[in-house]
C-alpha cells in the first residue's frame, strides 16, 4: 500500500501535507507555509548554516535530534520526523530557551542574521550530549558562519549553558514519541503537477519504481542533489528517495570486513570507523559540517564521483568495493574500476550502489590527509591517503590514492610500483615522491594551481613516511 501523504510532528501536533511539491525546500516550507522566519537563508547550499533546523527521530524508543540545513533538504523528506524550528524553542510564557539564553548573556549575537542557525546547532548538540567539551562545540558549529560577532563569545556561550533544562520537547518527549508512532509506514508516491516523489520501504519495491521510471534522480543525503534545485535553478522531475529503505542502511562486520550499507549517513560511518582507521574519523570530522555529515551518506559520496570527494581516496587505498544493483542482479565492483572520467561511474541508468565493503587490515599503516583553505566546512584542494605494510624494514605492499589530483580520485600507480619491495628508508621516499608528477598532471582552479597541488600531493608523502617512521602525528588537530 501506498500513501501520497508525507506526516511529520510539529508542535507536538500530527502535521499531514497532500502530494507536497518535491521540490519545495523545507526552508521555503518553514518560511511561506508555516510563516516562521527565524529560520534564515544565506547561502541555499549548505554552507552558511543560517537555516540550521533540528528533526527528531525514533531510533531504539528514543528521540534523536539532528541539525540539518534546511536550505537544502526537500519537504518530503520530513515524513516521521519531528521538526523542530527556533521559534520552538521559546517556551510557553515566553521565556527563553537556556541556549538562547546564553548566546545574549555572553553577548554572542551582533547583527543576529546567523543566530538562529547557531542557536539551532547548539540545541542539538545539547540534546544529544549530557557535557560538551570545547571540541564537541567547535564540531558542532563548524557548519554555522558568523561575520560580525566572531566565534569566541558563541562558544563561550556554548560552554556556559545552564543545565536546569525547561524545553518542551524534553518535557513532552512521551506525547512526541507516542505522536511519532502514529505516523504511517506507507510507501510515499506524491504526484505534483508535472513532478513526482518515491520513497519506497524495501529493494524489491525501488526495483519495480525504478523499472517504471527508469529517469529518476536517487535521492540520498542530497547534499549534492538538492543543489540542482536551490543552485542551478532546475526542476527534479522525477526524485526516487532511497532513504526509507532500512535494507540499504546498516553497518556490519563480516569476514574482517566492514560493510556501509550505502545510505549509512557519513556521521555514523564517521563514528563506527574511529576504530578501524583513526585517519578515516579524521577526514569525516573535516568533511562539511556536522548538519552536512547528518543528512550526507557513504553511497551518495561514492555515487556523486566528485574528484575531490572526500572519502574516495581514503576508499581507494584501502582497496575497498561495491554492491551495485544492477538490471540483471548484484554485481561487485573494486572502487579502482568504478570512476571512468570526470563524475562519470560505471553506474548505468537504474542501477544503484547497495553498500560498500572494507577491509579491515590489521598490521598496516592506514593515514590520510585533507588540505583545504579552511580547516572545517571546506572542500579538498588535495585529499591523500596511504595504506602500507611493513615487513623487516621493506615495504611488502602499498596502496596509495589522492583527490584534487585528477578528473577522477585515482592511485598512484607509478609511486606504489616503485615503493614496493623497496627499503622502508627516506632515500626511497625522496625518489618516489619524483613519480608522482609521472601519475598525476593535475589542473590549476580557483582551488589551487596545479603546481601547488604537486607539491603538496609530494610533501603528504613524506610527512606520511615521517609519521610512520617516527610513529608520532604532526596535525593541527590529532
Ligand atoms: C556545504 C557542503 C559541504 C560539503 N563538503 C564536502 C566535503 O567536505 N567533502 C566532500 O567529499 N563532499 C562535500 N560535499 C559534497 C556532498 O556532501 C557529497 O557530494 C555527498 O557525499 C553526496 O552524498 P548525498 O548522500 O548527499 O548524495 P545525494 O545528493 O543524495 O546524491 C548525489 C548523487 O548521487 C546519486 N546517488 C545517491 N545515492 C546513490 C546510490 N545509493 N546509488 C546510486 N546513485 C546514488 C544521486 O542520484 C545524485 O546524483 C559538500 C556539500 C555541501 C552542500
Ligand atoms: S542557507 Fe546557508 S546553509 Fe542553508
Ligand atoms: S551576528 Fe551577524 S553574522 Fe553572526
């Protein structure tokens, strides 16, 4: 069975919308349809933060709250959400919530543009946490700009908020979790004029709306998506969201590999892999925001082929694959294989990427390196990642793989050829670091030029050497 009606809760109410427009942002949804306009626009792609809301969702009989950006998140993925605006936050006799509270105390607002949008991230990192530390906060706000207070008094607002809590959505918790219950496990089709929204439950359910419309966009995270929208400025026609499907979210291990179902949002695989590849956290703390981090996934990333996306790299060299579904069943493909050219995959039309399978390598040295212009909510310029192991001071294997090098996040081949079987010494280093520019003839953009490029892509690889020979980390941040 099927529903074309998308129910959320709002103000502990059961909110339903009738084949909402697909399209339609939750920002321009908040704004022109529930007449609240705390909630800001700034940039409308996820990087400024002013439209920060918070969803709650059921997850083991208990509330978690998220921090998404509005701007880019469309109104139908709201179903069996809790959606929460800043306006919420206000108590009943007017009083503020011990949050916004805080950021008048310590004087953290100035012209007030983005302090809903900090307000809102603050809230949910409080809600989700019972002590933050000054790290947790900076993670928090790292998707929200300000550019007239300046970040010391936010966060020493962050830090100064009183425990005494008086919210109603903690008061309430019951009613809301009792109201999210009650919300419907249907199947979403929605009709809208001339464009239609699925949201289907199971595989075999994608699999029959994908052989009827075969020329759907798949909607993950839409961190990327969504900008076709608020950015290009045109219509999705057709949106399959692949996010209801609890077949293609999940993370396990098996045979000593870990396995991301490819809807895993990036902020679980950011937690469960700290484990593993402490380096992989690492990259995943830096990549966009946590609002960017909650709603984004592994699938998405790999899907989107970005030369610079972040976790490609990372992937590459620790020789991870893929499940994709294709027409005529399942099909693993080796990562290596899965980038043709510049966002090209090997992804024909319908076929989607089930999860994603890597190896847990228990004696080699994993480290990857992310290079921006700012530390936090920033693109790679170059992105590396190196994965060697070695035996009796010789180098028995490596794998070595960059972004921002290439039209495609692609190996070092050259370098790896020349690295194995040699001596784990600096000479050796010295000279593979020569064959990078044999591997890679990379672009000069607004990023970085391409000399840049090659320089850093050679001095990641002999920081990796000194950190691995020294077993000490040179970071900002360790
Ligand atoms: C503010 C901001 C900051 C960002 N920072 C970073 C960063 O630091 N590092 C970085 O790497 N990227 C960054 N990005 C880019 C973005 O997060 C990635 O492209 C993201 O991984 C896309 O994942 P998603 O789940 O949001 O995909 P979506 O936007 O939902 O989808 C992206 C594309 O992949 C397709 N797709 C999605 N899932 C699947 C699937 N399972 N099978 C087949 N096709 C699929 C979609 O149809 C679409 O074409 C940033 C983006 C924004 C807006
Ligand atoms: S408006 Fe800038 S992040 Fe949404
Ligand atoms: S208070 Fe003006 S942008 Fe932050």
């Amino acid at each position: 069975m099927n529903s074309n009606k998308v129910q959320f809760i709002y103000e502990n109410k059961l909110i339903e919308l009738d084949n909402p427009d697909p399209n339609q942002t939750i920002l321009n949804f908040i704004r022109d349809e529930l007449k609240k306009t705390g909630t800001k626009e700034g940039c409308a792609e996820g990087g400024c933060g002013a439209c920060t809301i918070v969803l709650g969702e059921l997850e083991n009989k208990k509330i978690k709250y998220k921090a998404i950006n509005s701007c880019i998140s469309f109104t139908p993925t709201l179903h069996g959400k809790q959606l929460i605006v800043v306006e919420n936050l206000v108590s009943k006799n007017g009083s503020y919530h011990p949050v916004q509270e805080a950021m008048a105390k310590y004087h953290a607002s100035q012209c007030g543009f983005c302090t809903p949008g900090f307000v809102m991230s603050i809230f949910a990192m409080s809600k989700n946490r019972k002590k933050n530390n000054e790290d947790d906060i900076k993670d928090a706000i790292s998707g929200n700009l300000c550019r007239c207070t300046g970040y010391r008094p936010i966060i020493d607002a962050a830090k100064n908020i009183k425990k005494t809590y008086f919210d109603e959505f903690y008061k309430n918790s019951k009613k809301t979790i009792n109201l999210l219950k009650k919300i419907h496990s249907k199947s979403i089709i929605i009709e809208n004029k001339n464009k239609k929204y699925f949201a289907p439950k199971t595989i075999e359910e994608l699999k029959k709306v994908i052989q009827k419309n075969p020329d759907s966009d798949f909607l993950s995270g839409g961190t990327d998506l969504s900008l076709k929208v608020t950015k290009d400025r045109k219509e999705i026609k057709k949106i399959i969201n692949l996010n209801n499907i609890k077949e293609l979210n999940f993370i396990k291990i098996k045979n000593n590999e870990i396995i991301f179902g490819s809807t895993t949002p990036l902020i679980e695989v950011e937690k469960f892999i700290l484990k593993y590849y402490p380096d992989f956290n690492n990259i995943l703390r830096r990549y966009g925001s946590v609002q960017i981090r909650n709603v984004g996934t592994i699938g998405g990333n790999i899907a989107t082929a970005s030369p610079i996306g972040d976790t490609l790299p990372l992937l590459l060299s620790l020789n991870a694959k893929i499940i994709i579904q294709t027409h005529n069943g399942d099909r693993q493909i080796f990562l290596n294989k899965f980038f043709i050219k510049y966002r090209k995959t090997k992804l024909k039309k319908g076929e989607f990427i089930k999860s994603i399978i890597i190896p847990i390598y228990k004696n080699h040295n994993f480290k990857a390196y992310k290079i921006s212009k700012r530390f936090d909510d920033d693109i790679s310029s170059v992105c590396a990642s190196f994965n060697l192991k070695i035996k009796d001071q010789r180098i028995q294997d490596v794998t070595i793989a960059y972004g921002g090098m290439a039209e495609i996040p692609k190996r070092a081949k050259n370098c790896e050829n020349f690295l194995k079987n040699s001596k784990f010494s600096e000479d050796i280093f010295e000279k593979a670091k020569n064959l990078l520019k044999k591997d890679f003839n990379p672009i000069s953009d607004m990023r970085a030029s391409k000399n840049y490029r090659l320089e850093v892509a050679e001095n990641l690889l002999i920081k990796f050497f000194i950190e691995t020979k020294t077993k000490k980390l040179f970071r900002v941040y360790q």
